[in-house]
C-alpha cells in the first residue's frame, strides 16, 4: 500500500462523535512511551501527524487521521499509568473501552508492544480482556531497533511463547522500529488486505 494522503479528521471524547460513515477503522494503542505517536508517522510518513512527546501518557482523546480518503488510523489514549489520578486513569478506561467494544467501524485494533521489555502483566491482561470481548486485533513489537543482534526476536518469541500459555491460536504479530522503517511495509500490507476483504 502506497500512502498517498494522511490528514488529521477529528478529536474527541465520544464515541458517538466519531466520523460518520462505514470507512474502516484501524486503531493503534499501546502502553505509555510504547512509541506510538512516532509508528504512526512513520507508516504514514508523516513527521508531525501523531504528536510525539518527551512526557509519555499525552494521548487523552481518540484522534482519527484518514488515510488515502480510504480508511482512518486511529490514535488511542495509552492504557497504564503516566502520572494520571485514579479519576483520570478512569475517564480514559472508558474512553478506551467505549471505543473498542462500541465503535462498529473498528476493523482491526494494533497492540503496541515494547519489545526490550519482559511479558508485562497489563499488556497481558489487556490482551486476554481484548479476546474475552472477540476484538480483532494484531501485535506490534516497537523499538526493534534498540536491540542488537537477534534479541529482538529473542524477546518476540518469550512474549509469544508466555501468550501461547493462554491462546490456542496466537494474533498476528510485526516487529517494527520507527527510525529504521522496519515493519512498514508489512503492517500496511495487513491493512490493505483486509480493506480488500471488507470491500469483498
């Protein structure tokens, strides 16, 4: 898939205030730091769409950029802790959870994943949640390029083989790296065959 045109739609709290329509829907969350504001450009080369930030947790609202006036990418608030109040941390659960179970354009949720990190628990728990509810979703392992060597692929495998303890059939799953473009190609070419297959 060629990345033709990435604009910004629209911001907000509600669901219910998302785009109108029946454009497919790819959301991207992760944990805070997970670096999803900088995947985000990358795949759509676009050095400023997603606002990367030094304070991590600044995603507060679901932001939609449409993408090639085809689908739209969807920026998620992160789940987890980044120097939030329980109330906020609340506010933005709901937010999520809103979204994800309610939001009938969602195509495909994107799990972002630090792959320098052991299994972390919520990442975990957020992926059993997201099979108790039957939410399509991929894995994106980030940051592959802070590791040397095969290590990447090392932590890949522990965290597939720790999912593999609970799911018969493991998700999809790309190992990518915002400063060296690895993954791009890959996780666009999921997004366009499922397009095709929406499309029918």
């Amino acid at each position: 898939m060629e990345i033709l045109s990435a604009e910004f739609a629209i911001s907000n709290t509600k669901v219910d205030k998302c785009p109108q329509g029946n454009l497919p829907e790819y959301a991207f969350i992760g944990r805070s730091n997970v670096g999803k504001s900088s995947l985000i450009n990358m795949l759509t080369k676009r050095p400023k769409l997603a606002m990367t930030s030094s304070t991590p947790g600044k995603t507060l609202l679901i932001n939609h950029f449409l993408v090639n006036n085809e689908w739209y990418l969807v920026d998620l608030p992160g789940y987890g802790f980044a120097l939030r109040g329980k109330k906020q941390v609340d506010k933005i659960q709901k937010i999520i959870e809103d979204y994800i179970l309610g939001r009938e354009q969602m195509t495909n949720l994107f799990v972002l994943i630090d792959c320098r990190l052991e299994p972390q628990k919520i990442d975990l728990e957020f992926m059993e949640w997201l099979g108790e509810n039957e939410v399509p979703f991929a894995i994106i392992f980030t940051k592959a390029d802070k590791l040397s060597g095969g290590k990447a692929k090392d932590n890949v495998n522990k965290y597939l083989k720790k999912l593999s303890e609970q799911w018969e059939e493991l998700p999809p799953y790309f190992l990518s790296s915002s400063e060296k473009k690895l993954g791009r190609k890959e996780i666009l070419d999921y997004i366009e065959s499922i397009n095709r297959s929406v499309k029918g």
